[in-house]
C-alpha cells in the first residue's frame, strides 16, 4: 500500500467499475461486486488486490499471486490461480494505469492564493487556481482555471497557462504559452535564452527573440530546460512526455506524443515528427530532422537525419541493424587480437 504520509487512501472500486474505466472484460460475471482496495506488483497483491500480468518473463509470479483480480491478455488466462477474478485486456498494463489513476487521484485544487504571493496588479489569475508561498506571477500573465502553481515558482511578464495544469515547486517560466492539462515538475526552467552567439575572435550574442509554446498534456519532469526560439518559436507537441533533466535548445520542433527519456539533449534547430521516441542519454545534434515515429537508442550520438518509422543507435547514430553488426565486427577483432 502506498505510504499514508505521502499519498490518500485508496478509493475502493467495484471490478465492475473498474472493468467499465479501463476498457478491460470481465471473464466471470460473478466477481462484478467485488471491491478492490489497492494495486501491488503480482508477488506482493493480496487480498482485495488488482494487479496485472504484461510481460510473459513474469508468468510464474503471475501464477502463484495472491491478488484478488489481475488484468490478463485472454492467451494467459488459463495460467491464473483459481482464485483470481480476471479482467481481460490486450493492454493490461494500460487498463492498470486507468485503475490506478480511479484508485488515486490527484490532490484536489484547493482555490486559493498564498498571503505571501506576489502577483501583478495586470495578472489575471482564475478564482479556481491554487497559488502556493512564495509565488510571483509577472505583469500581463493569464492563469486558467483549475491551475495550480507550486511554492518559490516564478512566472514571468505575459506567460499564458491554460486550465487544468500543474506548475511544480521552484519553476521558472517566461517567453512561453502553456497549454491546458500540462504538468511541469519541481525545477522545470522553460523560455530562457537560447545558446545562440555569433562566432568569433568575439562572441557576439543574438538576441532570441521566439516563444516556447507548449501544447495539451504535455508532461515534463524535473530539472528540464528548454530554450525559447532565436526568431521561430520553440514547440512542444501535444501529448508529449519529457523526463528529468532533458535539455531541449531553441527553435527544436517537437511533435505529438514524443517520448524523450533523461539525459537525453536536443541541439537547436531539430525537428521531430509524432511519436518519436528518444532514449536516455542520447544526445541529437542541431538541425536535423528525424521522421515519425523513429526511435533512438539509448546513449546514442545522432548527426544525421532519421527517415519515419526508423530505428537509430550508436556513436555516431547509424540504421541499429548496422550498428549491430559493427558492434559484432569489433567483438571478432578483439577476440583475433
């Protein structure tokens, strides 16, 4: 169970209800009534459990679990202990978050504004946003309703943040447009300048004079930067996930649904398609574009442009079968020498 300190008990949910959220079919009817108080891995559910089954390297615990109902793909069915109500599902690990998030819910907006904040005399902060100690929200800014912005947050001249999103602890915002249902974890640094100089026996600056806008429900995780544009905006596409300490510079073009995992940094000038998925550590050099729905290996050092749907690794980046094959080509010169 999750640490009562931290986190609110659980909302106990029929299967029924459950099975309805999630998308999932019960197998048997019969277990429709019964409550589910809590989710836990399959070797540690117990009574009034759910947990799920995804990943066949798991079939033993799932097996010999003790949860009262687990999500299953119909395949694995037949492997479950006969006291385990089933909800059926070709996606068990999604329908578990979907239970999870009904079981959990975020901390509910307490509207309000901390004695302490600071906030323009020109701001426009909804009557529903929470607004924690320590804030101060610059001239011409829009908060929207629903929106919670977390202590020590620092929210510059002229930022917009749609409804619904959350602005974690020590944030600092500016040149930027956030969209609705956004959630920015604590440290997240967005609109500051570009790393843009004229070369030289002198560096010259160049003022970076774009935005960042950052669409619907993106999600990006503590102690990220991203750099507002030199002239063209810096972009975020909708529904994209950025994890901790991502480094994005300016005038990148992110699509939707983007998944780019930590460590990983983004050179100036590069653009990506829908669904592109950039593994940890992997650093992507300016200017470059890299097709939909391409991946990039982890710690992978990417110079070129990656066609749609491609897969990329290495150091420098190259198709993963070639690079596979030169990692088995280095393995068999080693062992000659």
């Amino acid at each position: 169970m999750a640490d009562p300190r931290f986190f609110r008990p659980p909302t106990p949910l029929t299967l029924a209800e459950i099975a309805r959220a999630s998308g999932a079919v019960l197998a048997e009817e019969a277990h429709a009534g019964l409550r589910i108080q809590n989710v836990a891995p399959l070797d540690t559910a117990a009574e009034h459990t759910l947990s799920f089954f995804d990943n066949s390297k798991y079939l033993n615990s799932f097996k010999h679990s003790h949860a009262a109902a687990c999500f299953v793909r119909e395949k694995y069915r037949t492997y479950a202990p006969s006291s385990m109500a089933l909800l059926v599902t070709e996606q068990p690990y999604h329908a578990y978050a979907k239970a999870t998030q009904l079981l959990y819910p975020p901390p509910a907006i307490k509207p309000s504004i901390h004695k302490s904040a600071i906030i323009a005399a020109s701001a426009r902060v909804a009557p529903s946003a929470q607004i924690d100690a320590g804030v101060v929200i610059g001239e011409g800014c829009v908060i929207g309703e629903g929106c919670h912005i977390g202590a020590n947050s620092v929210i510059g001249d002229g930022v917009e943040i749609g409804s619904g999103t959350v602005v974690g602890a020590l944030c600092n915002l500016t040149h930027c447009l956030i969209g609705s249902g956004v959630i920015l974890h604590r440290g997240v640094h967005i609109g500051q300048d570009g790393f843009g100089f004229a070369m030289g026996k002198t560096h010259i600056k160049v003022p970076q004079l774009g935005r960042v806008i950052i669409e619907d429900h993106v999600e990006i995780g503590a102690g990220t930067t991203i750099d507002r544009g030199t002239a063209p905006d810096t972009v975020i596409g909708a529904g994209t996930k950025i994890d901790n300490l991502v480094q994005i510079g300016h005038n990148v073009r992110i699509g939707k649904g983007c998944i780019i995992v930590s460590q990983a940094g983004v050179s100036g000038s590069t653009t990506m398609g829908d669904g592109v998925v950039i593994a940890g550590q992997a650093g992507i050099a300016g200017h470059l574009t890299i097709g939909n729905y391409a991946k990039i290996a982890a710690k992978s050092g990417l110079m070129h442009d990656v066609p749609e749907g491609a897969e990329y690794g290495g150091y420098p980046a190259v198709a993963v079968k070639d690079w596979h094959r030169q990692t088995i080509s280095i393995q068999k010169l080693v062992k000659k020498s």
